[in-house]
C-alpha cells in the first residue's frame, strides 16, 4: 500500500509516481495524538450536545431515529466555515505540501466535513468525488483524516487502485440497507476494491475520479470518525457552485478565479445540483 514515512510529510518522487498509477497515498500520522484528540473532542462535543447548526448539521433524535445512527450522528458540514480549529485544519501547511506534490500545481481548499460513523451505521457505496464536485477541466482531491483506528470491521475506506484513470460513471442504485445513499459505482474489469486501513492521525489523498466507498460499521463498540477536506488545482476552470467560497492556503477567497459549473456533468442535467450533497465515506 502507498504510503509515507510516519516522520515525514514531504512527498518522494517515488511516492508522487505511486500515486500517479494507483491514485491515492496515505501519510502516516500527519497529525499526531494531540491534534488528533483536539479535532475529536472538539466534533464530540458537537455531537453530544446535539444542537442543530443551521444549514450545516441537523441530527435527528426522535424515537423514529433510534434504528438508524447515522440520523443522530449526521455528517458535519462545512465547519471551517464558522469554526476556528477546522479552518486550520483545512489549510495546514503540511496538507498543502503533500497537495502541492500530487497535484504539481498549487491547490485551493472547497471543503470540511467531519463524520461520526457509530456503531451499527450504514456505509457509503463505491463512488467517484468529482461526480458531486464538478471540478473541470481536470478532477479534485480529497484529503481523508483518520480520528479512529480504522479497518474493515469498523467501516474503513475501500479503495479501487487505478481507477482515478476512469472517466465518471454515470451510478446505478446502492442497496439502501448498507449505504445511506443512492448512488453505486462499480468496479470495472479487472479491478479491485482493497481496504485503506488506518490509524488515528493517518491521512488518506486520493484524486477526485478513484472509485472508493465504505461498508456499515459492524463493530459493536469502535466507532470510525473522519475529518475530511476537499481541494482542486488553482487553475481549474469550473466547480460546482455549492463549495464556493473558495480559499487559497493563505485564508484568501479565491472563488472568482474559477467559474461555477452549469452542467450536470457526463450524466446530464439530472445532476446538475448533485454537488449540494457532497461525497461520502
């Protein structure tokens, strides 16, 4: 599996290569244990209070819910956008020197989120990024922290290596008792879904085309908590307009330099809006 020596973040050339054939590399413990522990107790405390956050994070406790986890423990939205500690996340030198060596061009930040995942929650079937991202001419890229341990029991990422050279494929539907969304993209030919196991602090990049995706968490007591950043090249053309404002790595907004997308991508006008979801894992 690609990855980094755990006392650096600076990307070899053999590493670059690596990523560019299998579409992905994880830095091992790019965070570490303090930081980890801030970015967890700082959700946790979002989501034990569980107060809504207008437009951002809504859970749902009602008796209707107490099957589902995922309707307690929504997704984070966003936080960067009104939350100190996420926004330095989002914009740490060390993710802008690992983006600035896969992308070979400058990067700017369009995304945060921050998911729960308990026990018993449902996964994310296989799908591609930039299907929800629209980012033209080329594609995104993600940024996956790991705040738990993860593997295949508590829900980890999957991923398909080579699959970032893929165009996007229009989905077909997932099967909703293991993924909480409708969209399944699958593997072609050949190829293999692998699991990208994980320890706190290990950070995931993986470009906006690779087919990735998650199942449940079957684990009775680990959860499987993940910060999440999205990012494009400087000098894309276009993103869906729902990521915007977009910021370069020094807190600028920067969102006049790329256009808004207007189409739905390669799968027509249907998904035109598709970006207001977002990915998820």
């Amino acid at each position: 599996m690609n990855t980094i020596p755990a006392s650096e973040f600076a990307v070899a050339p053999e590493q670059t290569a690596d990523y560019h054939r299998d579409g992905y590399l994880i830095v091992r413990k790019l965070f570490g244990a303090d930081e980890v522990q801030a970015i967890r107790a700082k959700f946790d405390a979002i989501g034990e209070a569980g107060q809504p956050i207008a437009g951002y994070w809504v859970p749902d406790r009602s008796p209707a819910a107490a099957t589902d986890p995922l309707r307690r423990y929504p997704r984070v939205m966003q936080p960067h956008r009104y939350d100190a500690l996420a926004l330095r996340y989002l914009l740490d030198a060390r993710v802008h020197a690992v983006l600035l060596a896969l992308l070979g061009e400058e990067p700017v930040a369009a995304q945060t989120m921050f998911y729960f995942k308990p026990p018993g929650a449902r996964g994310q079937a296989l799908h591609q990024d930039n299907f929800y991202l629209h980012v033209q001419p080329h594609t995104c890229m993600a940024a996956w922290t790991a705040i738990d341990a993860c593997g295949p029991d508590n829900g980890c990422l999957y991923v398909v290596p080579g699959t970032h050279q893929e165009q996007i494929v229009c989905p077909d539907t997932a099967d909703a008792s293991e993924s909480f969304t409708t969209h399944l993209v699958r593997v072609p030919g050949n190829k293999k879904a692998i699991p990208a196991e994980m320890a706190p602090g290990d950070v995931l990049f993986f470009n906006g085309s690779l087919i990735h995706g998650s199942p449940p968490n079957r684990s009775a007591t680990q959860w499987r908590r993940a910060f999440i950043c999205h990012y494009l090249p400087k000098r894309s053309s276009a993103i869906a307009s729902v990521y915007k404002p977009l910021l370069d790595f020094a807190g600028h907004d920067v969102s006049k330099l790329i256009a808004d997308s207007t189409a739905g991508g390669p799968c027509g006008a249907e998904f035109k809006s598709g970006g207001a979801a977002g990915p998820w894992h």
